[in-house]
C-alpha cells in the first residue's frame, strides 16, 4: 500500500485535545486508520529563515512541521487566506479584502512548502492536500518534479463564477486547481460552481461525460466526497462523559430547563449575531418560554490576527449582554456565552446534555458540529439539530429542523418547533439521520478519496 502524506496548514498536535476545525478532526481519522504522514506548518512563526522540520512520531502518524517566517505568514494566513479566499468563497464579500503583496507572499509560502515537503516524499506516495490555504502547492510540487498522484480536497464552499471572478487573480487559482489529479468538494453545489468557472469561455475547460476535465492541458478528475464523522467514536466518548462532573455540574445548574447548544469556531461565517437575534425572537414570540430554556453558545477565538474577527467578537459581546439585560431574571439567564475550547470528551457529552442543537452559519462547506450533536445523542431521547439550509449537513441531514438563518422568525419558529417535538419523533428523526451518518461516515470520505486518487 502506498504511504498517505496529508498536507494542511494546520496540523493537529499530537495529543490534539482542543483543535477547533473540522478539517483537523477528519486529517487525525484518516491518518489514524491507514497511517502516514502529516505535514504542515507548525503554528510557529520566526523572524529570520525558518530552521529545519521537526518530525514526531505518534499513533502510527508522523508529524512533519515546519515553522514559516513571520512576515510572509501574515501576508499568506491573515492576508491572502483570511482577507481574500475565506469571504470570497463563503460568499460575503463584505468582509473581502486583496491585496498582491499578500497574493505574493501566499504564492511564496505555498512554494517554501513545496519544496520542504518535496525533501521527504517517496516514489509511491499518495500526496493529498487540504484546505484553501494550499491551492498552489501541487502545482509547486509538479513544477519541482513531483510525479506522484497529487489530491486535493477542500473543506469550504467553492463560489459561483461571478463571485470567483472578484479576485484579480481567480484565473491563477483555477490554473492552480488543474495542477491536481482529484479535486475533491463537499457538495454537488460546489463542484456544479466549480465546472461553470472552468467552461467559461475565456477559460475554456470542458467537461467529459465521465466527469473529467479538461482545461489548462490538463486532464483531471473533480467529484463530491462530503465529509463524515466517527460515529461510533462519537457516541462512545459522549455516553461515556455524560456522567462526568463538569456535565452533572452543567444538568444542576439547568434546574430541570432545556438546554439549547451551540459550539462553533467564533468566525462571522457561523452566524452567530444573527443567531442569538433568533433566540431573542423566541423568547419575544413565545413568552411562555422565558425561564424555560437556557441557550449555551461556546465559541472559542480564532484567526485573531485579522481584525473582522476581533470586531464580531465585540458584537457577539454587546447582544449577548443586551439580550441577557433585556430578559434575565434574578434565577435565570438566557444565554450562556463561553468563548473558549474545550476538550473533545467534554464537548461531546454536552452536545448530549442539549434537547436542541442550534447550528445556523450563514455558509459552511459542510459544519461537523451538527453531525456530531446527532451522533452523540441517547437513542433513547435524543434531541434535535435546528439547521441552516447554508451548510453542506443540510444536504444530508434532511430530517432536521431546516431553517434560514437570516430569518429571525423563522429560526425563533424553528427553535419552538424542536423544543416541542414529540419523543415518537424525535426518535424516528434521529435515527434516519443516523444512518445516514453510518452510510457516509469519514472512513468512507477518506477511503472513497483514497481509491480516487489511487486510481488516477
Ligand atoms: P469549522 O471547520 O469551520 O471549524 P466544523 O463544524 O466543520 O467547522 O468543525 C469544527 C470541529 O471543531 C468539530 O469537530 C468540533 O467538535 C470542533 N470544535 C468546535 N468548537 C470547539 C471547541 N470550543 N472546543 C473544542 N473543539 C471544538
Ligand atoms: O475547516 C475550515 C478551516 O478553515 C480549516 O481549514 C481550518 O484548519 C479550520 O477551519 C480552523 O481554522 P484555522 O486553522 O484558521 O484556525
């Protein structure tokens, strides 16, 4: 069998207790069931020119980082990735920025990749590489004579030509696109966006009955691989936290309410203001709810170098304050807002401790968290995910209550609709939703990509 090399810009540490991101948990899943290696940046930055890669053992994965210099990591990371592709491809141009310095300095970073990664690679290896931070690599990797299959998968939406065609550069990204062999999405959406940029006229793809494309003097294959998660792994460790005293500490503290959950990265693309606008229609719409129910938001901080994440912090602050002020009462507040990580054990059981899972961004490739509340439910009396019909899990997890986050109401109508629900169906959703997850679970995403790519 030949050896996995998985390359991303984040690389889970090896005792990976608090990564926040779906794509580190899906990484740890697949190199966890065939081995291999990982390969990334550190997480640490450095002044001058980074040093060697340091390379740790654990579990059957090798861990191969590398540190990146500390200006270029901001133009690559928070300029370029953060400021440039993140908005753009979740379709909120508002937060959208470019800069060609910054373009440069992405380029840069992806070619110093390149060619570290390049130093360890053996003939057999199947590269696959993750994540809108590294659409250049294999075309970098090509270029220094890389003649292994190369992958690529993106975690995150791909946007329709006329928002793609904002970025001064969008012909180089698709060029770049073209370096791979298999181009994996979350969605049939995203790879529909994607084979309309590559068949506008002045690009010029073509897309052959079996699904390749030819473009660029490539040929290359493009397909939909969603991302799952472990169930078994996944009710396992929240039935065996459930009785631990920080969740037997949280059930006390509810007093007999319901729990409403929400755990998310704290990113503007989780709709997290409008989501607590929504709870704040609940509690207006139907008063009979107010001391009723305890909403608990925990949305840990990231991407703190770039300033759009520093403001919606701040917003997140003043309407969780605000609407606290406006309904608390003396023995109960309705929103709990926690803005930090927590550890995968603990988080599981909690999504199990919530009769509601309230996962609205307002775009997401896919959105774990709303696959894992579903799995970590009692069978028995299971809860129900309240879900934007924005994210790739609405695709799949059709029996949720499906909402639109911009609609206030209708989410406050969503909310009142899954605390209300009958046992009788709250069980059947359940375990529709269930199987569905057992059918596409991430052993099947990593092998389905896997055999892509090997047969490519
Ligand atoms: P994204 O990749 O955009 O962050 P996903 O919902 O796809 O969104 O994946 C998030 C992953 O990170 C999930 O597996 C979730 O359990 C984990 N996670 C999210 N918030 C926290 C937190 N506060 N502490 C620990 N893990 C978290
Ligand atoms: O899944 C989307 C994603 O952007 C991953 O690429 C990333 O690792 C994760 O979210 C967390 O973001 P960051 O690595 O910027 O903290």
């Amino acid at each position: 069998m030949s050896r996995l090399v998985a390359v991303s810009n984040r690389v889970a540490a090896p005792t990976g207790a608090k990564s926040a991101g779906g794509l580190a948990v899906g990484i740890l899943s697949a190199l966890r069931a065939q081995g291999g290696i990982w390969f990334g940046w550190s997480g640490k930055t450095t002044e001058s020119e980074p040093g060697e890669t340091k390379r740790t053992k654990s579990g059957g994965i090798e861990f191969v980082t590398v540190d990146l210099n500390a200006a270029d990591f901001d133009g690559y990371y928070n300029g370029f990735s953060n400021n440039a592709l993140w908005p753009l491809f979740h379709f909120m141009l508002g937060y959208f920025s470019f800069s060609r310095s910054q373009y440069s300095a992405y380029c840069r970073v992806n070619e110093f990749l390149a060619r570290r990664l390049g130093r360890i690679l053996e003939p057999d290896d199947l590269i696959w590489v993750h994540d809108y931070h590294l659409l250049p690599l294999g075309g970098a990797l090509r270029e220094a004579g890389a003649t292994q299959p190369i992958g690529f998968f993106l975690h995150v939406p791909f946007p329709n030509f006329d928002v793609l065609r904002t970025l001064p550069c969008y012909t180089q990204i698709l060029r770049s696109l073209a370096a791979y062999d298999v181009v994996g999405f979350q969605t049939d959406r995203d790879l529909w966006s994607f084979q309309d940029c590559l068949t506008q006229p002045e690009i010029g793809g073509r897309v052959r009955d079996d699904g390749r494309i030819d473009v660029f003097d490539r040929t290359f294959r493009a397909e939909v691989f969603p991302i799952g998660i472990d169930v078994d792994e996944c009710q396992r460790v929240a039935a065996e936290n459930f009785q631990s005293k920080q969740v037997k500490r949280l059930g006390e503290s509810l007093k007999g309410r319901k729990l409403i959950i929400g755990v998310d990265r704290l990113d503007y693309s989780k709709g997290l203001e409008l989501r607590f606008r929504g709870f704040q229609t609940l509690l207006e719409a139907y008063p009979a709810v107010r001391g009723q129910v305890v909403y608990m938001q925990i949305a840990p901080p990231t991407r703190t170098g770039v300033r759009a994440y520093d403001r919606i912090r701040e917003d997140l602050e003043k309407a969780a304050g605000n609407i606290n002020g406006l309904y608390a009462e003396m023995d109960w507040i309705p929103i709990r807002y926690l803005n930090r990580g927590y550890s995968r054990e603990l988080l599981m059981a909690i999504l199990r401790r919530a009769m509601v899972g309230l996962v609205t961004p307002i775009r997401d490739g896919m959105n774990l968290v709303a696959k894992e509340y579903v799995a970590s439910q009692d069978p028995k009396s299971p809860g129900i995910p309240v879900l934007s019909t924005l994210c790739g899990a609405a695709k799949e997890l059709t029996e949720a209550v499906l909402v639109n986050p911009y609609d206030r109401q209708g989410v406050a109508d969503g909310l009142q609709r899954a605390i209300e629900m009958p046992l009788g169906e709250r069980r059947a959703k359940h375990s529709a939703m269930l199987m569905k997850l057992r059918r596409n679970d991430i052993h099947r995403w990593s092998e389905r990509f896997i055999d892509a790519l090997s047969a490519s």
